[in-house]
C-alpha cells in the first residue's frame, strides 16, 4: 500500500481513538509528536498502567479488567473493592509504557529505536519489516505481577497487599521517568 496510505488510515483510528477517550492522557503529546513528523507514525501505546486483573478462564478475552490507573495509585480503590468470592485468580499488575511506531525506512526506524535504548526502553526492537513499514516496538521494563485472589481466596495478607501496591506506585513513577526522558531525547534529537 505505501507508507503514506497506511499513515492515512492510522491517523483515522488514532482520531477516532481520541474521540472515544481511549487513548492515555499523558502521552498524547508525545503521540502527536511523533504523528507530525513525515517519517513516523504511531498505531498503538500505552503509558502504563496498574491494574487488578479477573482472569476466569484459559483464554486473553476470559479476563476483564477490575481497576484500571495510569498514574499515581489510589490504595484504597485497590482495596475497597470486594474481590472475595469471585471465581479464577484475580492478579495486580503493573505494566510498563509501550508504543508501536511505524518507521518509513529501516533507518529511520533504527534511529529511533537507538534513542529509545539510550532513554531506557530496553525491551525494545524492530520486529516486522516490510517494504515502506518498519515497526518498532518500544517497551519499558517496570512490571510487576502477583495473583491476589484464587478461587475466592485471598492469597495474601492485606499488608504485603499494600507494600506491592506501594511498590507498583513507585514502578509506575520511574515508568513515567523514562518515557518521559525518552520524548526528551527524541524532541532533541529530532531538531538536530
């Protein structure tokens, strides 16, 4: 199709995106940034999240999401909530920043994918190549994950509870630290 034909119908999703509020708050900047350039454009993020997952079967869409936060956690809506009785495992998650940009040349994608490194985002890489569409994947590495709940039963004490959510506080905050840092460079980069 070519890379502007593509760049064209992302931004359609990416604006429809906007409109329904799916896109995360914090990141929009560096999306529209990113959006703007002639050699780039986004088709997925996230920038980052802690969440309680019920996951109720061996299947991805048997799961659904209790609380969802992008940033700074609310303890208590973590531990309000009354996940007793509730059938399969209920997990806390802490999940890092991720973003999927499309790069117009192998270049230009290594270019990015360099500044990403250097910013932080060490999981990181160029998985799929086609001609015109060089995708990159640019994903942070503070995560945590812990099952709560097991069939009804909570698994653990609700201090150590409250230490992993204080922990998946302090993850969330050095997350945002590194995309943070990692516009930073790009924006600086980019003006060179």
């Amino acid at each position: 199709m070519g890379f502007r034909i593509d760049k064209e119908k992302a931004m359609k999703k990416y604006d429809y995106a906007l409109k329904k509020k799916k896109v995360d708050k914090p990141i929009i900047p560096l999306i529209d940034y990113i959006n703007s350039t002639k050699k780039y454009y986004t088709t997925s993020s996230c920038s980052g999240r802690t969440i309680l997952l019920h996951e109720f079967g061996k299947r991805k869409i048997d799961t659904e999401f209790i609380v969802k936060e992008h940033g700074d956690i609310n303890i208590d809506k973590f531990l309000n909530i009354n996940l007793n009785g509730m059938d399969g495992k209920i997990w806390l998650k802490q999940e890092p920043f991720i973003i999927h940009i499309v790069g117009k040349t192998l270049e230009s994608a290594k270019k990015v994918l360099e500044i990403g490194m250097k910013s932080g985002l060490k999981h990181s890489g160029i998985f799929v190549f086609k001609p015109d569409r060089y995708i990159l994947e640019l994903n942070g590495n503070q995560r945590l994950s812990a099952p709560i709940i097991e069939n009804g039963k909570m698994l653990v004490h609700k201090d150590y509870f409250i230490y992993l959510l204080a922990l998946a506080d302090e993850k969330m905050r050095r997350n945002e630290e590194t995309w943070k840092n990692f516009e930073r460079n790009l924006r600086s980069k980019f003006r060179e």
